[in-house]
C-alpha cells in the first residue's frame, strides 16, 4: 500500500481522514482510505486524535483490534479486487458480496482467509499460497 513503516502508514490515513472531513482534493488511494474509514466509524475519533494515535501500541490483548490494520487489511483486498490478483478473486469477492448481502461482511469474511495465509506464509517464512488463499474464499461460498 504505502511502505512497510508503521508510522508512514499511519500518517496516510489521518491526512486522508484529514483532507475528508475539510473537503480537500484528494488522490485516488485517499479516497479508498475514506471509503474504509466512513464505513468504521468506531475509528473516526481516533483518526481525528493523531497526537496521541500515531504511536499507540495495539497488542491484541483481551481482544483488542489494531484499527490500523484491520484498514489495512480492507485496502488490501480492494486492491486484490481492483487489479484481479490473485486471479479470480474479483469474481468471489462478488459472488460473496452478493451471498451475504453486503460487501462489508464479505470483506471481514475475505480477511479471515487473507490473514490465515498470511499467519502461516510468515510462520513458515515462505511466500503465501495464493492457491490455499482462493480455496479459503470458495470454501466460504460452499464451493470448495
């Protein structure tokens, strides 16, 4: 999306949050980064408290979400979408989108697989499996 620095990252979606809500111009990864954002508004307060955000430490305790990466995470698979990679995910994440009524729910359910892959990819220090990724969704749609 931007750069492996945490920090970096952060900063892309306060200034995006930031050039929303003053209705500044902005370029097309923004506005995905709003698209993500508008549809969590459990994070709008954060987003709109850089100071003491931007270096918030997330450690998944007791339940605890990184909001940064959950985003992340929702970017990453319109970007899978958008450009169709791995191939055939376009096709899935509307057929889901369509099985469970809203794209929402469909994404949350895509980074369950996308995650997974992701866990055991670095677990193994190895690529990931894209073919174990496409499985994962058919399985969600009862294909697989």
């Amino acid at each position: 999306m931007i750069s492996g620095d945490r920090n970096q990252l952060r900063q892309v979606f306060f200034e995006a949050w930031r050039k929303h809500q003053a209705g500044d111009d902005m370029e097309p990864l923004e506005k995905m980064v709003c698209s993500v954002v508008n549809a969590h508004p459990e994070y709008h307060r954060m987003l709109n408290d850089r100071e003491r955000y931007l270096l918030q430490e997330f450690h998944g305790e007791g339940g605890e979400e990184n909001p940064f990466l959950h985003m992340a995470m929702h970017i990453s698979l319109l970007e899978q979408v958008t450009t169709d990679r791995p191939l055939g995910i376009s096709e899935l994440y509307r057929r889901l989108c369509r099985h469970l009524g809203e794209a929402h729910e469909a994404e949350h359910q895509l980074m369950e697989c996308l995650g997974r892959i992701l866990w055991e990819a670095q677990s193994a220090n190895r690529m990931p499996d894209e073919a174990a990724y496409i499985g994962c969704i058919e399985r969600l749609l009862g294909d697989g």
